[in-house]
C-alpha cells in the first residue's frame, strides 16, 4: 500500500512540476515575484522543522546580533529567496542570450577571464545563496558553458524536467555516479566546472572540516583535489538579488596558491571568501539546511539542537589540527 500511494505521489508532483512549467512562464516578472514571497512564507510555516533549523541556525552563527523577531524574520526571507530561486528557474525559458542582462547584471567578470587563460578552463566554486539557479544560467550566456553534476531527486520523474531547464544556456548535466572522474577529464581538455560548496558532506566521502561562521563544518573537498589534479584555478562566485527584482553575479578574486595549499585550506579559502557577505545580508542564504550536523566532541560554543557527536567528524578534526600543526612547525624550522 505504501509502495503504491509513493508511486501515486510522484506521479502527482509530476504533473504539478509539468503544470507550472508550462503556466509559469506566462506570468509577468512581478507576478513571479509575489507568487514566490506568497509561497516562501506559506512553506515557512508549513514546514515547521525546517523553519525551527534555520532560526536555530540564525542564533547559533550570529550570537546576540538579532534579536529573536529579528531571526524569525530573516528564518522566513530565506523560505521567501529560495521559492523566488525556484520559480525562476521555471520561468527562465524566458531568458534567452540576447536578454538575460535585463535581469541579470555581473561584477569583476572582465578579472576572472583575465586568471583563466585563452581557454576559460575554471572551476567556480558556488554557493546556496539567492539565485544560484540564474547563476549557472548567466554563466551560460557568458560563455562559461561548464559540465556539472546533477543531484538526482528522489522521484526521478522530476529529473529530466530539472536538467532540460538547467542545460539551457549551455550547460552539460551528468550524474553523481563516476561524476568527479567525468569533471577531471573536462578540465583535463581546458573545460570548466561550477560546484555547489557549502552543503555538508559525511566525513567518510573525502570531506574536509572547515570553520563557518565560527563553527565547524564537513564540506567537500572535489573542487579542491580537482585544482590539484588538473592546476585549473578556482574562482568562488555567488549571485545575490537587487532591490528591482533582477540580480547580480560576483565573481570574487581567484584562489591564489593553491599549489602550497591543502585541502582542507582551500575548502576554508572559498568559504572565507563568501562569508562577508551573508554576514552583510543573510537572508538570502539556505538556512533551512542543517549546516552543523556534526558535534565536535568539546565545542568551544553552542551547536544547533540538531547537531550530534559522530566519531569520523572528530577524527576529521583531528586530522586538520595535526596538519596544521605539521605545517606550522616546518614553516617555524625554516
């Protein structure tokens, strides 16, 4: 019976996904606009659990910063900045090469081709931040057509919806499975890559700990070993919304000797680079998602409620300060 109502869902979020492609992009900009705020709002407080996480996250990164209406607030423009993610990705069969700057203008692009070489070979490190969906899209149009793996839903009826709206402008979706070894030989050609880089990893799938907002975390290190493999740089990049409803894309500065880094450094490069500015404006960031999973056996601070001690993290942890430790004592003999 379960098996058979599961089916029946799917089958429903299908037509519903299929439905709003064809709807949404007949309706104006501001429509869109307002439909997603209805819609964040209305998830925020639908979704309880994910909306008790992101306040929970809120005062746990910022301290005494905001007060708790203040978080409360901020815990629901985040709902609100992701539906407005989502709905323009549906309505983005609108955007096109010759109008995409209409909506979408970009900072310090010129400086990034310049650290790319003739071929734009690049890995741009991206985050869960505002429009991420429209960052990849502008990308496209920019001529920084990349391959990228996909993350399958767990309704796979829903996937070849997903990957026709993102390989639009360009872009070459590819599965998780084999999908690191598949961005090596791109980048192995001169090609490019985006990844997604502040979601939390287990420990046991080639992570590295890393220090968000104070707190430590398990990300991925594929952009990092890939830079490694292949020397092609890392640019982190993220897109953040304008006041008029459009938005823009950042490219920040090139991470700079990577060679003489490790992993786990170049991880906390990119997202020391990003930081500022959530820290600047935060509601556009996921934080719904549970960021700090992992409790470090002593922490020096509070964990969100949903954080557990998981020995692997430790022994991560651990890791780290013994190379970082390693490294400081050979810098000091020299």
């Amino acid at each position: 019976m379960r098996s058979r109502w599961k089916r029946i869902r799917y089958r429903l979020e299908w037509v519903g996904l299929l439905l709003a492609t064809k709807l949404i992009p007949l309706c104006s900009r501001r429509v869109c606009y307002h439909l997603a705020r209805t819609a964040g709002a209305l998830l925020s407080f639908l979704d309880q659990h994910r909306y008790r996480v992101a306040v929970n996250n809120l005062e746990v990164a910022f301290g005494d910063r905001f007060t708790p209406h203040e978080r409360r607030k901020i815990a629901r423009e985040s709902f609100q900045h992701f539906a407005r993610t989502m709905v323009d990705l549906l309505w983005s069969p609108r955007v096109t090469r010759e109008n995409f700057a209409r909506y979408i203008e970009w900072e310090n692009f010129e400086e990034t081709a310049r650290d790319t070489g003739p071929e734009r070979s690049l890995i741009i490190a991206c985050y869960h931040y505002s429009n991420f969906e429209w960052l990849s899209l502008a990308c496209g149009f920019l001529d920084l057509k990349g391959t990228i793996i996909s993350q399958e839903f767990k309704n796979s009826l829903l996937d070849p919806i997903f990957k026709k709206l993102r390989e639009r402008s360009g872009h070459e979706l590819v599965p998780r499975e084999r999908g690191i070894i598949r961005l090596y030989k791109v980048l192995r050609r001169k090609g490019r890559t985006a990844l997604l880089v502040d979601l939390t990893v287990p420990p046991i799938q080639g992570a590295v700990a890393i220090g968000c907002f104070g707190l430590k975390t398990s990300v991925t290190s594929a952009h990092a070993w890939l830079n490694e493999q292949t020397g092609v740089p890392i640019i982190p990049a993220h897109c953040e919304p304008l006041l008029d409803g459009r938005y823009r894309l950042i490219f920040h500065p090139k991470i700079e000797r990577t060679a003489e880094m490790t992993h786990q450094q170049i991880a906390e490069a990119c997202w020391n680079s990003f930081e500022p500015y959530v820290r600047k404006n935060p509601a556009p960031w996921l934080w719904m998602y549970k960021h700090w999973r992992y409790l470090p056996a002593k922490p020096d601070r509070p964990y969100p409620f949903y954080a557990n001690f998981y020995r692997p993290f430790e022994d991560l942890l651990q890791q780290d300060e013994t190379g970082s430790l390693t490294e400081g004592n050979e810098e000091s003999e020299g």
